[in-house]
C-alpha cells in the first residue's frame, strides 16, 4: 500500500526491481495512479476489465486502500505499507500539494495554513483530502470522522487485521530488515535507492504553539502512527535489537 510522502517511492523502486528480476505480474494503472482518491476497485488496473480472471503478484501503486478489491493479488497476499511521523507528513505534502489543494493554496506558508486551517479547509473541495489526515485517507478511512469515539478504535482494528507489517518511514533500515524477514528475500534483493527526497535545507520547523495545533488537526494520523510504532517495536524486540543492529 502505496502511501503519501512516507517514503514508499523508495519501496517501490524496491518491488519493482524485484519484481522485474522474478519475472512476476505487476497490476498496474493506466496513469501514475490507480483510481486515487476513490476507494481502489480491480477495474481500475490497466487491462483488468478485458481478463477479469487474471491474478497479479505485486500491486504497488498509489490506491485508496480497499481490501476486498485489493485481492486481485490473491487472497494469500502480503499486505504491507509504511507511515511517516504525521508532522513530517505534513510539512512535506503542503510545497508539494500546493498548487492542488485549495487549502494549501489558500495561504503562502505550512505556519500560515495552521492558523488559518478552520477558515480555509472545506472538507468536500476536491483534492483537500491532501491537507487532513492524509495518512488515514489512504489507508481506506474516514479523514473527516473525527478524532474521538468508538469508530477510532474499530478502524484501528480493521487496520492491524488487514497488515501484515507496517514500516516506519524514520527507521528505514530496521524497517527493510522486517521486510526481508518477512518476505523470506535475499540480501541482495533490499538494495534501495532513495527516491523523492527534498533537500533539507528546505525544510522547516513549527513554534511549538502551532505544531500542537497541527498534532490536533492530523490527529487521526496521529492515532494511527502511534498505534504502529508500538507494533513496530514490539515486532524489533521479537527480531531482536542487537540483532537487527547488525
């Protein structure tokens, strides 16, 4: 599952390579994208609607998570994304989405959108979905549900059934070692190549104020990331952490 500013470019770099290398199916769009921001449907993969039969090994692209589709891969697929740090997330996708998001179009700076947020986001503008909550939106869920409430803790759920391994953007190698594990891969076969990295010098931080403000607006992201650096962890600890150093 293909996520937003969250350094799955460079995964996919990774399953592709593989992929190529094993001679396997890719289901792949017609574009860039695979029916995004709708929810995925298999009549989105290029060809899918001529060869409604056809099972694929690797599905990759950036999608709307929606499981039941998904499964064009298989009912017996690996399922597996990766989150960033949702304040990352942020600072990331607004020079990057701002000329496609009315919100972020709306002001000239990431500190100007927090303290205009409730005055320039309108959640039914097309391609706002961009400005909240984006890590939850691709994952399939209601960015606009609310941060609070029984439904939180139920999509938490569905989401841990529907992962096999959640990757942790900030701890790429760790994360890439679970992979492999995961995968039963070769060494040779996690060799990555950094893709869509902004220089740093082009990054920039919040007053503490307005990062607090932005904790709270992304707060579902929030949710989720917090829920799966904890299994991510745990996951470390059963590897073992000198062993996933080495």
């Amino acid at each position: 599952m293909k996520t937003h500013k969250s350094a799955s470019s460079t995964v996919q770099n990774l399953l592709y390579r593989y992929g190529d290398a094993k001679n396997l199916t890719f289901a792949l769009p017609p574009n860039n994208h695979l029916g995004y921001p709708n929810l995925f449907r298999a009549t989105f993969v290029k060809g899918f609607a001529k060869n409604p039969g056809k099972e694929y090994n690797i599905i990759c692209n950036h999608m709307r998570f929606n499981l039941p589709e998904v499964k064009v891969t298989g009912n017996d697929s690996f399922v597996f994304t990766i989150l960033r740090n949702p304040d990352s997330v942020a600072e990331s996708a607004f020079p990057y989405y701002h000329s496609v998001a009315p919100a972020f179009r709306a002001t000239k700076s990431l500190p100007e959108f927090v303290r205009k947020v409730n005055k320039v986001f309108k959640p039914k503008t097309p391609n706002n979905f961009y400005a909240h909550n984006l890590l939850w939106f691709d994952l399939g869920g209601d960015a606009e549900a609310g941060a609070e409430g029984p439904h939180v803790d139920q999509t938490l759920k569905e989401f841990n059934s529907t992962f096999h391994l959640v990757l942790l953007a900030e701890y790429f190698d760790q994360s890439l070692v679970l992979l492999r594990e995961a995968l039963c891969w070769d060494m040779e076969d996690m060799v990555s190549f950094q893709l869509n990295a902004r220089d740093p010098s082009t990054r920039s931080s919040l007053p503490p104020d307005l990062l607090s403000t932005l904790q709270r607006w992304n707060a579902l992201d929030w949710h989720l990331y917090r829920h799966f650096n904890t299994s991510f962890w745990q996951r470390v600890e059963r590897y073992g952490v000198d062993r996933i150093e080495t």
